[in-house]
C-alpha cells in the first residue's frame, strides 16, 4: 500500500493530478491533498474523483491510471 496525494492546483488541461508519495513530481504542500492509503492508483484516483472530477494519475509515479 501506499500514500497517495492529488493536486489542488489544475493542470493547463483541468486535470488534478493523483500522485504516489515519494513522486519526484509532487506538488508543494501547499498545492496538494493527502487521500489516503491505497493498494492502487485506480483506487487513489477514485478517491480524487470524489473531491475533483477531472482527475487523472501522474504519468511518472502512475502511469497506468494517466489517461493522456
């Protein structure tokens, strides 16, 4: 399992970018939101989706949950 964070701010394209702890692209502490312990990103962003529909995994720390 592990820690999994969105980010407040939108990227250029709306989404809120989901991302694993220790991601070398985290978002500053005052641009993101703790989510939870999840065993996936599928999971992690799910949890997003509740907060900001437009939601999408990081494509560095989880990529096979980034939809482009």
């Amino acid at each position: 399992m592990s820690n999994y964070y969105v980010n407040t701010h939108a990227q250029a394209n709306g989404d809120h970018e989901v991302h694993k702890d220790g991601c070398v692209w985290m978002p500053h502490e005052n641009y993101k939101k703790y989510l939870g312990d999840f065993l996936n990103c599928f999971e992690a962003v799910q949890a997003a989706k509740k907060i900001f529909a437009q939601s999408n995994g990081c494509y560095y720390c989880s990529r096979e949950c980034n939809t482009g």
